[in-house]
C-alpha cells in the first residue's frame, strides 16, 4: 500500500509559520526592526502606510547583506544568527528562528533592497506569492531597506481578521514606542503616511522617555537599581502620582528585548500596593539583564513570552528592586502597618484593561489558574472579597466596613481595649451604658495621634480629609449618590473669559459633584447649589478655588477630567493644619477616613498615616 503522508511543499509551510509569526502589520514591523538592530543599525526610519496594510517600509544603516545572503535571507530557516545547539541555548539576537521574511514573503509582496560596504552598489529582491523572485542591481546607501505591500492579499481570511485602522495603527506605535524605550542610543524615525510621528535622536535614557512618554512623566522618575552576580534591575518607575488608569505605561525588558510576563508585572505593581488607588496601574520602564543561559525566549514564535530558570528568584528580586525605590523617596509608610492589613497571601488584580481578574501570591508572584478557583466549591479563603475591596464602601457615612480598621487597631473598632486611654480612666462600670470610644489626640492642630495594636499611628488631618472628598466626588460624579445641597441665598460670581471657558468644559462634572448654577449674563452666574461639604459663606471662593486649582492639575497631571476635577475640590475644601478638631469630629474623620478604597496616600500620592511600632521605640530606648 503507498503511504498517504507527504512534505508540504515550501510554500505552504512558509504560509502556516506565517500564522504564527505575522499576526497583524505590527508583528511586520517588529520582526523587521529587530533584523535592523540584530544588523548593528544605529539609524532605523518606519513609514506606514494605512496602518502597514499597504506599505510597510523600513530602512536601516546595519550591515547589509551580500547578493548571496539576500537571496538566502528569504528562505525558511535560513538564518545567519543561529547554528549550533549551543547557540540555541544562549540566544544574543532578536531573531534566530529564520522565518520571519520567508513568512512575509508568503503572504504579501516583498522587496528588499541592501548593500554592504565592501560592495559597488546594492542589490534588490523582488519577491511575490507563487512566483519566482527576481534579483537586480540598484544604487542606493549602505544597510538595508525593505517595503511590504499589501500584507495578506492573498489570505482574505487574516485581512478580514484585522482591525479598524486606528487600533492596528496604535499596535504599531505601542511598538515603536518599546523599541525606541530599550535602545536610546539608536535613532527611531517614524511616519504615518507623511506625518512625522516621532523622530528621536541617540540620548541618554531619560531623555528618551521624555521623548516618547512626555516630559511629566520624565520628571517624576525614580530610579531603580539592583545587582547581584546573577542579574542586574535597572530602569526607573514613575511616582504614584502619575499612575495611569491602563497599563499603557508599562515596559518590561529582558536583555532588551520587550517581554510579557504576568507575574512579574505583578512583582512591580504590589510594591506599589497602598500607594495607588483601586484600579490604577504604575508607570515602570525596566530591564533585567541575565545570563542567557538562565532563560528560553524559544517559548513562543512571536518570543514574547520567556522562561526563566528560577521565576520566583526573579520576582522577588524585581519586587526588592521596585520596594527599595520607592522607599527611597518615603513613599511607603511603616512596613509593619502593611503587613498587618494584608493578610491573604492572594490578590486579585484586573488583567489588562478589562474586568478579567486573575489571582496572584503576592509572595511567590505565582499566576493562579482562574478557572480552578471558580469552580471550586468551598474554598478555604475568600477569594471573592479580599481585603482590599472590603475597604471600599458604597453608601457614604452609613454602614461602611470597618475591617480595615479592626485590622489597624488589633481589635473591634469601639471596642475597650487595654489602652489607657482618657477614656478610659474614667470608670467604666459607671459608664456601661456608653459604648466606649477610641481616643485620638490632635497635636498642633495638624496631626492626629491614636494608640494601635503595635504602636501609634500618626495621621495627617488635611491628607485624610482630601482623600475623604476626593472619593466622595468620584462617587458623586459617578451619580451614586446626590452631594448637593440649596443654599437659602444664592451667590453670584463674575467670571472672566478664560474661566468661563473652563466652566463650559467641565460644566457637566462640576453640577454633578454638587454645584448648580444658572447663567444670569454672558459674564456672569449664580450658584443656588452647592456640594455638602462646603461651608456656608465660603460657596463662591470655593467655587473659584477648585476652577483654579483644576486649571493647574490639568496642565500637570496627566490624569482624566474627573479626577483632576474631584482632587481639586478635595484640595480646596479639605479642612487645613491649623483647624481644632474635638474627639467626635476626630472620630468621624477617621470613619471616614477608613472607608475610603485607599486610606493610605491623598489624591498626590504623599502619606496620609505612618505608624511607628513599639519595638521602635524599644530600639530607640535602648531596651532591646
Ligand atoms: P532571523 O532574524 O530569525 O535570522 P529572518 O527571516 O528575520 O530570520 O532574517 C533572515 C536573515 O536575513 C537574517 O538572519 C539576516 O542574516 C538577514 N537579514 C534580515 N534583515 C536584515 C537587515 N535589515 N540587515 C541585514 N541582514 C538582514
Ligand atoms: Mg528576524
């Protein structure tokens, strides 16, 4: 009988690598730059055209190739960077695996151009589907310029499969971007059609991230560094402050090479645990530097993906890196409080920009399998709620969770403890009919003090109070409860021309956060609302202030319109350093204060609380 298995002809195996290794025109565009940097370029120019559907054209100043090569270069598992298992083993190059310009020339058409410097002039090769390429002589420059027209014209298939321009577009800058983050001293030009993108000149690293990550973003980095025999961290992580709502400012690199890696994404974003609210995500731009020899990038054809040798090594390593640089700039209070208030060993943390969640040790870095958890019927911890969430409250002022608080103070909050508080020197049998209450002392009219389970905590009043508002206003103006209430006379204010124009801008968030008001001319208005919590008498200077302020946050701080707008009004209506608060009033602020989802830092990042713990002060007294 004859066997029915056959070699695939060339073709089609070129046209399935293809699947794998051209996705979109972005993975075009990778595979094609670092060929340019694997060919030593130090000048390499992108022009897209239509988001890479009809043109991609890369030039670089690298080495070249001879007629030889070129001709070779277009062949699977032709490669001139790989020969050896050995050299498998310890990969030094961007590419190794042979296939990305036979994968392209599969599946749209193909030219490159390229001379190297011992030739007279270069070569070119024309190469298209099915046909047979055709090789002729060109002048041109040293290096290497190739164009990929009309990517996957003959797969209608993947055509379909592609997106709306703008997203395939945004793929290729998120590119663009990596690649020029990790090689400063290379020149990145970049074009959509004509349109110069960025063009950013050989520097130094912080001014390549001012180039393509903006100059607020360049001015508040911390520099992280850690090394030891096996590897080196290197990079700089943006402050709290300038966080994002997405990942977008994220970049990972290993060796230089950009790389996804959950778990060590995860090691970044919990040493920033406590000084981010819910749901934003740090600005980090790091590189691992390791032997190769300790990791495989031959995981995935797109090598996006690494093994490491030693995971968990590593993300304690990044993790340490990460803490010590926030540390140096006192962004972490008294690590003895975080370590009480997050117990589980697990987070969930939000995967991408969607709702996703996934469950991480947050001492191992170990990605949990979701599925698994779901279906588990009676799980031994709760997963569902975690602490974290458990702090967030949705009906201000009412029935808010206190655990956060219980945690802090090692008991049930209201509860009598065996502090000698004033309070309590009073007799309490007399006094059982009276709940009693936690003591606070205020200390210069700025600070609260209060006895905790390992020490005392110290609380900034006016932080505490501005992150209270701050909340209160994202929920106000994410309609979840009314924080208006009529004023008995209304006001009227006279705004010039640029404030107006700023009213008109955020006219619809400010009534939401509590403040209505009519138009009685074109200069003019009067406020018959305001939001709770400011003070009668003071509506129109508050009114102005937050305009002012928000007018400066929005020139600063990269964040959206609501924030800006609700860390505006907590700024300005916060009470100050200066203001007496009774036991009550101290009270109810630190309620408050503990039902906020992030009690530890004010909307710019700076401390609310510090604790200092008992075998601190034993330290400092010399009894231990
Ligand atoms: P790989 O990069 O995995 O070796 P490719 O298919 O991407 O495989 O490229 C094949 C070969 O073509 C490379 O090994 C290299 O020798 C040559 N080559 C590709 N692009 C360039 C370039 N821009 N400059 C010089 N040589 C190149
Ligand atoms: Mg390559």
């Amino acid at each position: 009988m004859q066997g029915i298995i056959k070699i695939l002809p060339d073709f089609i195996a070129n046209q399935i690598a293809a699947g794998e290794v051209v996705q979109r025109p972005e993975s075009v565009v990778k595979e094609l730059i670092e060929n340019a940097m694997d060919a030593g370029a130090t000048e390499i120019a992108v022009v897209v055209k239509n988001s890479g559907k009809h043109l991609i054209h890369i030039l670089d100043n690298g080495d070249g190739m001879t007629k030889e090569d070129l001709q070779l270069s277009v062949k699977r598992h032709a490669t001139s960077k790989v020969f050896t298992t050995q050299d498998l083993e310890e990969i030094r190059t961007y590419g190794f695996r042979g296939e990305a310009l036979a994968s392209i020339a599969s599946v749209a058409n193909l030219e490159i151009r390229s001379r190297t410097k011992d030739m007279e002039h270069g070569w070119k090769l024309t190469i298209e589907p099915m046909k047979s390429e055709i090789i002729e002589a060109v002048n041109m420059d040293f290096g290497t310029q190739i164009f990929v027209r009309n990517l996957f014209f003959n797969v209608p298939a993947r055509r379909k499969f592609l997106k709306a321009d703008i997203t395939e577009f945004r793929y290729i800058s998120d590119t663009m971007i990596r690649f020029a983050l990790s090689k400063p001293h290379i020149r990145f030009t970049f074009y959509d059609n004509e349109v110069l993108v960025f063009d950013t000149k050989p520097c130094d690293i912080v001014q390549r991230i001012e180039d393509v990550l903006g100059r607020s973003t360049a001015n508040s980095l911390i520099p992280v560094f850690l090394e030891n025999e096996k590897l080196k961290i290197e990079g700089f992580i943006g402050e709290p402050l300038i966080a994002k709502q997405s990942k977008s400012g994220q970049f990972l690199y290993l060796n230089g090479r950009h790389i996804v890696n959950k778990s060590l994404s995860y090691a970044v974003y919990s040493a920033f645990e406590h000084l981010l609210e819910k749901r934003s995500q740090p600005i980090y731009i790091l590189n691992i530097q390791i032997d190769p020899k300790e990791i495989d990038v031959n995981v995935h054809p797109q090598k996006h993906e690494v093994k490491f040798d030693d995971e968990r090594y590593v993300y304690n390593l990044v993790n340490q890196a990460v803490t010590t640089a926030l540390q140096s700039k006192n962004l972490i209070p008294e690590s003895t409080l975080v370590g009480n208030i997050m117990q589980s060993p697990f987070d969930r943390v939000s995967q991408n920009d969607s709702d996703e969640l996934m469950i991480v040790n947050r001492h191992t870095g170990e990605v949990l399998d979701m599925q698994q958890h779901h279906e588990e019927r009676n799980p031994s911890f709760n997963f569902a709620k975690t602490e974290y969430e458990n702090r967030s409250f949705s009906k201000p002022n009412q029935n808010f969770d206190l655990s956060a608080f219980d945690n802090l103070f090692g008991k049930k909050f209201g509860e009598s403890s065996d502090i000698d508080s004033p309070a309590e020197s009073i007799d309490n049998q007399k006094l059982e009919y009276r709940k009693p209450e936690k003591m606070y002392w205020q200390l210069h009219k700025k600070y609260i003090f209060s006895q905790t389970e390992k020490g005392v905590i110290v609380i900034d009043q006016h932080a505490a109070h501005e992150r209270i508002l701050f909340e209160k206003a994202l929920k106000a103006m994410n309609k979840e409860f009314s924080n208006s209430q009529e004023i008995l006379f209304p006001v009227r204010l006279q705004l010039n021309s640029s404030q107006k124009l700023l009213l008109s801008e955020i006219e619809a968030e400010i009534k939401l956060l509590g403040f209505n008001f009519s138009k009685i001319q074109d200069n003019e208005i009067e406020i018959n609302s305001v939001p709770l919590d400011i003070n009668s008498g003071s509506e129109s200077q508050s009114f102005l202030g937050i305009l002012e302020q928000y007018e400066e946050y929005e020139r600063t701080r990269e964040s959206n319109k609501r924030d800006n707008l609700a860390a505006s009004f907590g700024c300005k209506s916060a009470i100050k350093a200066g203001h007496y608060l009774n036991q009550e009033e101290m009270s109810s602020l630190m309620n408050d204060l503990f039902s906020c989802s992030m009690p530890y830092v004010c909307p710019h990042g700076r401390p609310i609380m510090i604790e200092f713990t008992i075998p601190e002060f034993d330290r400092r007294f010399g009894r231990t």
